[in-house]
C-alpha cells in the first residue's frame, strides 16, 4: 500500500480549494510523514509541494436504530493532509474521468 490513499473531494474541502486555489486533501497512511507526503506528492502529479499539515482523526462509535434493535459499530481511524502547492500550480484530479 502506498503513502497516499485518496484525494478528498467533498464539499468542505471543494470550498477549501476554491478559497485558496493551491490547497488540497489527501487521506494518507497514518505511518507516513510530511517528507514522505510531500515526496509522494511531487513524483505522483509533478508539483512543488510548499507545505504539508497533517490531521490525525480517531474512530468514532456510530449506532443506529432498526426493526431488529439497536446496532452498533465502529469507524476506522485514518490521517489527512492537506497540501500547499507553489502559486499558480494546480491539481486536477477529474482530467483521467
């Protein structure tokens, strides 16, 4: 498995990117540092990488409530970076669609 996992695309992060056009999130292995985020990143979609802020985010227990009872489960941890590229460069992800 590789350091990067996926791009997050969703609307918090659209708005992020749109706000300033040279951030970008990415659900990365959580054994993985900024260098090696920042590595990938260069070699994935050949940009300069300026900055690498990481988040790590704990699982949380979710249940709901059906015919059959009260289920309950548990989310998967995982870590997130987000990426600050050079001005003027960009990621288009949908460019392979």
């Amino acid at each position: 498995m590789g350091i990067i996992i996926k791009p997050i695309v969703t609307e918090k992060q659209t708005a992020i990117t749109e706000k300033t056009l040279n951030r970008f999130g990415f659900r990365v292995s959580p054994e993985a540092n900024k260098l090696e985020i920042k590595k990938a990143i260069e070699d994935m979609y050949n940009v300069s990488v300026v900055r690498v802020n990481t988040m790590n985010y704990s699982g949380k227990v979710k249940s709901r409530y059906t015919k059959s009872g009260v289920i309950t489960g548990r989310q998967d941890s995982f870590k997130k970076a987000i990426i600050t590229l050079k001005e003027g460069e960009t990621i288009d992800f949908f460019s392979n669609i």
